[in-house]
C-alpha cells in the first residue's frame, strides 16, 4: 500500500499551488482532479454562448451538464433543480486548472484593513463579520512569492496599497478607455493604478506574451499566454514520479478515524480507489470542498456557513465618439479609493474597467431600459453604442451571512449516487448597501471621465458564489465558529487541511484568486514544516 | 420564420438575420428539442392568425413590426428575439459568428 506525502484534491488556484509548493520541497504529492486536461481547442475555442461569462447553452469546462445538479433555494425558500451552466448554481470550472484555465487572471492583494472589518466597522447584526486570526503582514511574503512564480504583469500599487517588490512583467497594453478613465481619475483627484494580471505581457516562463485578442475571461488563451496551475505548475511536473496528477478522478469520502486523516476514497472512471497519505489537502471550491466535508461526517457548526462571492457595483457608459480599439485584455486601470474609509457604509471595493464585452454580453446584459430588443432600432443601437462603451465594475466586499449556506440535499444526487449540495441563503442587507454606494462613486467616475450616458441596474438580494465562491469552512480560532485553525488546519484533525477560497473569513473588494495562491502556499509550506 | 427573423434583425449596409445564417443557427436548436420545436410551430401559427386574412410573410415591413411587437412578450415571442439576437451576435455554431459578424457590425 503506498502512502502519499501528501494528497490534494483540486488542481486550480489553491490544490495546484499547494502540490507546487509541497513538490518544491521533495514530497510526494497525489493530486486528484475530477475534471479532464483542457486546452484551448477541446474547450470550445470562442463560442459567445457556451463559456465561463455566458453560459447560455452549457460552458467550456466541466463538469458536464448532466449528473452534476444542484439544488438552489430561492429567498422564498422554494428549491429548484439546477444545472451547471444554469444560474444560481454557483458554477466553478471543473478542470484542470479550474478557473485559472479560464480566469481574467486579475492579480490582486487584499488590502490590509479587509483582514481587519469586523474590528474596523462593527459587526452588523445578523452577519457573521469578523476578522481573520492572521493579518496582511502573514501573507504578504506569500503574495510576493506566487507574483513572481506565477508571474503577474503590472506596475506599481495604488497609493492606498502598501509598497511591494515589483512585478516580474510591466503592464500588458493600454487601451483608449483605460487613458480617459485615468483622464477621468486625474480630474477627480483619485489615485488609480494599473490592474495586475496573471497573463504575459511578454514572453514569460517559455511562453509568448499576450496576443490582445479580447477573450481572457470565460475562455481559454489562444497562446497560452495566461498563467494558471496547468501550465505553470502541472505542465512542468508531468512524468515526474514525486507529482502524479490523475484526472477524471473524483473524490467522493475522507478517510477519518480519531484526530486524522487516512486518505480519500475516489471514483476514477467509475472504479471505486483509495489513496492513503499522510497528509490530506481539500481545494474542490467553497461548494464542493464544504459538501465533501460533509459527505465524509466532519461534524462544525461552521461547516458550509459563511458561502459568498462578489456583488458586482457595475455601470454602463456611452461616449460621444467610438472609444473601442480592440485591445485586449481590456481590463487596465483601477481605483483603490474606495475600498475603505468610506462614510456610511461598511467596507467598499475595487472599481476598474472591465475586459473587452462581446456584443451578445452588450446585447444581454446592458441594453437600457429604454431601448427596444430587437427589430431596427435595436441593430442601430447596437452598432452605434458598441464602439462608445465603456463598462466600470468591481467586487464588493461582501458582509458574509451564516444564513448563507452549503449542505447536502436530501433528496436529489448526483450519477455517483452521492447526494449533491444544496445552496440556500442570501448575503447580508449591508452588502447590497455598500455595492448601491459603489455604483454611484462608478458613475462619478464616468462622468468625470466625459460619458454622454450612464444607466445601471439595482442591486438586489441574493446569494452569490460562482467562480469567486469562499467562506464555507472558515478561518479561525475558535473552533465553534471556524472550521479551520489559522494555519488551515481543520480543527479536530492533525494532518487535515482546506487549501482554497472556503477558508477566507470575508473575501476582500477585490478578485480573489491572488489570495487564494498565496493562502495556499502558507498552508502547504506550514505543514511541511 | 425567415421574414419573422429579419424583422428581428433588419438587413442594412450589413446583412439580416437569415442572410447571417439565423434560421439555421434556430433549426439546429429546434431539431434536438421537441419542446421547442412545439413553441415555435404553435407561434408562427399564431402570427399567421394575427395576420389575417394575409399571411405574416405578405405584409409590408411595418406592419410586420407591429405584429412582432404584440407577441413581444409571449413565450414564442420572447424565445425567437432571444435566439434570433444570439445567432446574429453570437456562437462560432452559427455562420454569422463565424464570420465573426457580431464584430464588424458593432466596431
């Protein structure tokens, strides 16, 4: 029987950083990943309808469309059946690489003070706000390693972030928007910086540097010029012994007896296998990571709570004359203003432009209410409005609830016959608050920046999650509110550790995945110790 | 259908909605789906129905547009814009976007 330095299950931004960092220092390390090895032609090239943005018809990763359900409950506590592309399924990619195969790669830190919110703000009442147990200053020597390991593109930080080494690329090509909206920031007197990227902007790491071809978020890069934990770590470990990747294998039970972990039990193909190892590392996302805990018996309050992603605080924006010029990655400059120290609300976040639109995500998503949908007027819409567009968006820190949940449904299983999650809950009321408050220092914004017209939609209540997913194991010292110590190690279980966005105790105003690597990395390289 | 669909998409100095490949990009979504093929057949009878004594395909564009605008809100109705506008815009599996119409109409 063969036993593993360590086992990991997942292989996107936290399972694949943990096995870089395990195999870095000798260990042996297993990594199970359900999804199958993508690249950017059996991940359905550039279909506007079937990718990670519009998942119209399906996606271009796993998991499959069938056999896969989950089971969401809407705020009137009615349960609906839901498919992987479909909403409310809080969707992952089932890959390998997970979201890092199909990311926008925005690499940012966390600010300080989003480790600190509860301790800064108060905790509203009927949130589970808190602080973390650990602070900016642990991960700050871990963000500096994934930077430079992963390689991130970019310059320096805003004067709101604390200083850093710098980034091992400059920033990859500025566009026509992004020089009017600092334009724009400039008139306002707002600080703003250049929006850090996990893609090449020149060759990097035997790759070549990005192409502008507008379609990083949602879809696989064309040139590879993206970095994620497929290329950069499997890619380069494959058929070395000490870092066996398996795909298509789903794990399915830990194996828990006293304070330890054994192993986990795994279907590969349908055959039933059992890995042993002396340490176990979960990365399967908030979702998934939660409902194997649960389907394996770990016994937390915690477990499964806490479930959050991102609101979006998003406005849409005409100019008077054509702005587009092609150039992707588009998403290029970015405010850190109002992350914090904002009057009247709790936390803030990032605003930034976003990537390059397709014209059906225009079509779907931003059409103002005072255009028709189809017909002459809509095709002249279309055509006049698409070259004068500008979308600025970002994540709002979000005041997690732990109301907002992840548990096994009782009914409905997935085609392994295991029962498959069940997503109910809603964000706490300050975090649509706080995005309202967001979208209007975005319309400042564009209209210093000189938009002809701006229109947005309210924020409404919700659950989020999607690919931004965290907070269902959360970190903390406690074990009665927290299902991990501040080291990730799951309280209870000696050799146990959660590896991704499940552990964050809030998820910052900012995309996580930067995070989320260099969590991973601590974790991995404390209990390697 | 093909001259329901391009008063959804209209021909200019680009092309209409059939002339992009709609009609097959719907059919191919039609022929895997009983369900929607259902929608579809009963819709356009009752356009035909709304157009009486002509048919939907006889009458000029405008009244054609006043009739597209009364099933708006349908299930049909909603069902063929939605389509319609994601064949024109969208998805290497229609002709338009492999020609990358929804591109070089917009830009």
């Amino acid at each position: 029987m063969k036993e593993w330095d360590a086992i990991v299950v997942g292989s996107g931004a936290g399972g694949g950083g943990t096995a870089q960092t395990l195999a870095e220092r000798g260990l042996s390390v297993l990594v199970l990943e359900r999804g199958a090895w993508l690249d950017y032609s059996s991940s359905e090239h550039r279909d506007h309808l079937r990718n990670h943005r519009l998942s119209q018809y399906g996606h271009s990763t796993g998991p499959p469309l069938e056999g896969n359900d989950r089971v969401a409950v809407d705020l009137d506590g009615v349960p609906h059946l839901v498919k992987p592309h479909q909403g409310g399924y809080q969707n992952n990619a089932s890959c390998v690489g997970s979201g890092t195969h199909v990311y926008g790669g925005q690499a940012w830190r966390f600010h300080p003070l989003d480790f600190k919110m509860a301790s800064t703000y108060g905790k509203p009442e009927g949130s589970s706000l808190a602080d973390w147990p650990i602070s900016y200053e642990d991960l700050a020597p871990f963000y500096e390693q994934v930077e430079h390991l992963m390689g991130v593109s970019g310059g320096p930080p805003a004067p709101e972030m604390p200083t850093r080494r710098a980034y091992p690329m400059p920033p990859v090509a500025e566009t026509k928007k992004g020089r009017l909206l600092k334009a724009g920031a400039d008139r306002l007197g707002w600080g703003t910086q250049v929006v850090p990227l996990l893609i090449n902007s020149q060759e990097w790491d035997g790759r070549p540097g990005c192409c502008h071809c507008q379609h990083c978020v949602g879809f696989a890069c064309p040139v590879d010029a993206k970095n994620g934990t497929k290329n950069v770590v499997f890619s380069k470990w494959a058929g070395r012994p000490d870092l066996q990747l398996r795909t298509g294998a789903h794990a399915t039970k830990l194996i828990l007896e006293e304070r330890r972990c054994k192993g986990v039990r795994f279907l590969e193909r349908g055959i039933e296998q059992t890995a042993y190892g002396k340490m176990v590392f979960v990365a399967a996302s908030a979702v998934e990571s939660a409902r194997l805990l649960l389907l394996s018996g770990v016994e937390s309050w915690a477990l499964g709570r806490n479930l959050q992603g991102h609101y979006y605080a998003g406005n849409s924006a005409l100019f008077e004359d054509p702005i587009w010029d092609g150039v992707g990655p588009g998403a290029s400059i970015a405010t850190l203003k109002f992350n914090h120290g904002n009057v009247g609300v709790i936390g803030g976040g990032m605003l930034a432009d976003d990537f390059i639109m397709m014209p059906i995500v225009m079509a779907k998503w931003s059409r103002p209410a005072d255009v028709s949908g189809w017909g002459k007027a809509h095709k002249d819409w279309m055509r006049h409005a698409y070259p004068r567009f500008i979308n600025v968006t970002g994540p709002v820190h979000e005041i997690p609830s732990p109301l907002a949940r992840v548990e096994l449904d009782p009914q409905v299983r997935d085609s392994n016959g295991l029962p498959v999650a069940r997503l109910s809950g809603a964000t706490h009321p300050e975090t649509v608050r706080t995005t309202a408050f967001m979208q209007a220092r975005g319309r400042e914004w564009l209209e210093a920046a000189g938009a002809a017209k701006i229109w947005s939609g309210p924020p409404d209540l919700g659950l989020s999650g999607g690919q931004h997913q965290a907070g269902t194991c959360r970190m903390g010292d406690d074990p009665a509110t927290s299902v991990v110590d501040r080291n990730g190690q799951v309280h209870g279980y000696e050799n146990l550790y959660i590896a991704d966005g499940s552990v964050h105790v809030t998820n910052g105003g900012f995309n996580p995945v930067l995070t989320i690597m260099a969590l991973a990395r601590r974790t991995a390289t404390l209990a390697a110790l | 259908m093909a001259a329901l669909l391009d008063r959804i998409v209209p021909e200019d100095d680009f092309p209409s909605a059939t002339q992009a490949g709609c009609l097959e990009f719907i059919l191919e979504f039609i022929e895997r789906d009983p369900i929607l093929s259902e929608v579809y057949s009963a819709g356009l009878m009752v356009i035909d129905q709304l157009a009486s004594p002509a048919q939907f395909v006889e009458l000029g564009a405008q009244e054609q547009d006043l009739l597209v605008a009364r099933i708006e809100g349908t299930r049909f109705g909603s069902t063929v814009i939605r389509q319609t506008i994601e064949g024109y815009y969208a998805g290497p599996r229609s002709r338009a976007a492999q020609e990358m119409v929804g591109f070089k109409v917009t830009c």
